[in-house]
C-alpha cells in the first residue's frame, strides 16, 4: 500500500506548484539603499556641515574664499586629529578628559627634556611620544584594574597632568612657559614635519591637515576592514558579552587610550614648533571640543557606534563655526552658544536617523 504525503501546517505546500514556499529570514534580509545611507553614523554630520557652510556661504561670502577655506582646514583639524583618537574610544564606550592637557604635556616633556639635556630635538620629540603612550595605558590599566568609570579615571588624571605641567616648567624653565627652542639641533627638521606649509594649487595648507586625513583614513580602515575595529565596536555595545566571545577588552580598552595618547603627540608636537614655545596651562577645556566633535559626528555617548570619519565632519563643523562668525564679523561671545546648539541638535538628529533608519 503505498502511503501519500499530506501536507502540514509545518511544512505548506504552494497551491500551485505543491512545492514548500521560500522563507525570508529576516537576519539576511536586503535592506534599501536609503537605509544604508540613513544607518551610516556621519550621516546627521553631513547634512549639519553642508547647513553650516551654506549658511556662513551667505552671511559672509569672503568665507568661501580658497585663501579662507584653508584657514577653516587648518583650524578644523587641530582639533580633528584629536577627534580622530577620541571617536575611537567613545566608539569603546569611554571618555577621556585628560586629552586636552595631555596636549601640552606632550609637547611640555618635548620641549623641557631637549632643552635642559641640550639634546637634538628629535631626542625630546622621542620622549614626549612615550610620555603620552604611557599616559594613554596608565589610564587605560587603571580603568581595568579599578573597575571605576572612565569619567573618575581620567578626571583625575586630567588634574594631576595640570599640576605636573605647571610645577615641572616652573622648576625646570623658571616660568609658566617653557625655554625657546628654535635654535637647537633639529628644529627646522621637526619643524618641516609637524608644523609646515605645504602649497596646493598656489594656496599653503599646513600639514596638520594631510596628518588629519591620514589619520581618518588608518582609523577607518581599522574599524571597517579589521578584527580590532569588530573588538572596538563589541566592548563598546557590550563589555562583558565582548568578554565572553574571546574579544580581549583589557587590550582593547588600554590600546584605545593608547590612541588618544598618540594622537596628543601629534599635535602637541605642532603647537611646539610651530609656535617655538608652549604655555603649561594650555590645553584645560580642549577636552570637550574633542568629544563634541565626536558625538556631532554620530559617535554615541552609550559606545558601541560612530566613526572616524564623523568625528572628522565634526571637527570640521567646529571649524567653520569658529572661523565662519570671524569672517562674518560677529561677536566670538556667541560662539559656545552656538556650539552648544550645534551639539543638541546633532545628537537629536543622529538619534532620529538611528531609529528611522533602523525601521527601514
């Protein structure tokens, strides 16, 4: 006897071919090109920057000028490169407020070693790139090992740097500022690195601008194309269900920090050379420009989402507002309200294009 299938409410059968229907699982489903485009965390940046350049376009059309707009890059990225380093770690879902003096410290420990040894400057520039390494994985070590929020850990980090800034160039110098150091060995050299002048199409762009863009093109590539950006996203969505999958959280977090470190030296090193001394107590409040150009970038302040490259269109939103209300001869009084405005709205924008773009 030969028995017939019947189909079942667990295994349908199409009425017209009697074959089981194809099931979407809705993990692998295609989702719309405007989804894409809207899920991308710079995407509320770019729309801001474009508003912005508009509007300064119009208040104050000198702004549009190539001679201007190199003046713009070049103010957007001093603060940029630092935003590169931060966007990573808030990415990891930790702050630093010790990245602004750390600046200066960098540049401080530089200045005062090649001096007071009567080195080569390179010797100097050297040691202050392993005093801002040492500083990111001390922070980073103690978070660790502490347990304590980033917050209370580079607070307090961030205090202790300013007291060691302005003790150690009283006690070596015998001011507030450290000794001039132009005309020692190797000047001109790391001058020529850090702080130069390089001539586009018959308008000088400081190099500062082509380190930033470095910059977000390595710092892109790590997080898109790399194991380490996939281990930066999971401690930042979820520490402990990083932890449990093998991402190792400890490197991860100390190596974060580690960045913000290198890129401090960075630009420690071109405020040193290219204005031959420094200030101790420069640098105290930077921090913060740091972190709002990441989270008008789409960085999120819970971690786990953003990117380099929105941390760098906020750095450059900053940097057309600050010199967008000069060349509109406005009163600079208004700028941190501006800034502050800019910073609502964009977290308020990149929260909306989330969720929408997350319903697509």
């Amino acid at each position: 006897m030969v028995q017939t299938s019947t189909p079942t409410a667990a295994s349908p059968r199409s009425p017209n071919t009697g074959s089981a229907p194809v099931t979407t699982d809705e993990r692998v489903g295609k989702r719309s090109p405007l989804s894409v485009i809207l899920g991308r965390p710079e995407m509320g940046a770019v729309v801001g920057a474009i508003v912005v350049f508009v509007f300064f376009a119009v208040a104050a059309p000198v702004f549009t000028q190539v001679t201007s707009l190199a003046t713009v890059l070049y103010g957007a990225s001093t603060i940029g490169i630092m935003a590169v380093g931060v966007s990573l770690l808030m990415i990891g879902g930790e702050f630093d407020l010790s990245a602004g003096v750390a600046v200066i410290s960098s540049a401080l420990t530089a200045s005062l070693f090649s001096w007071y040894f009567a080195t080569n400057v390179w010797v100097g520039v050297l040691m202050g790139l392993v005093f801002a390494l040492v500083v990111g994985f001390i922070n980073g070590w103690l978070l660790i090992k502490t347990k304590l929020p980033s917050f209370i850990v580079t607070l307090a980090s961030f205090l202790m740097l300013t007291g060691l800034n302005l003790g150690i160039t009283r006690l070596v110098g015998g001011g507030v500022s450290s000794p001039a150091i132009a005309d020692m060995d190797g000047f001109a050299s790391a001058k020529a690195i850090f702080a130069s002048e390089i001539p586009v199409f018959g308008v000088n762009v400081n190099v500062t601008v082509f380190i930033w863009i470095a910059l977000v093109l390595v710092a892109t590539f790590i997080l898109m194309r790399t194991k380490i950006g996939n281990w930066i996203f999971a401690v930042g969505g979820d520490e402990n269900a990083a932890r449990a999958v093998g991402v190792p959280v400890t490197a991860t977090k100390i190596g974060l920090f580690m960045g913000v470190g290198f890129c401090a030296w960075i630009l420690g090193m071109h405020n040193l050379f290219a204005f031959n001394v420094v200030q101790s107590g420069e640098g105290i409040g930077n921090e913060f420009l740091y972190i709002i150009a990441a989270v008008i970038g789409g960085c999120l302040l819970t971690g786990g989402y953003g990117s380099a490259i929105g941390g760098a269109i906020g750095a450059l939103i900053f940097g057309m507002a600050n010199k967008g209300i000069v060349y509109a001869q406005w009163n600079p009084d208004w700028f941190k309200f501006f800034l502050g405005l800019m910073l609502l709205m964009a977290t308020i924008v990149n929260l909306v294009v989330k969720k929408r773009a997350e319903q697509k």
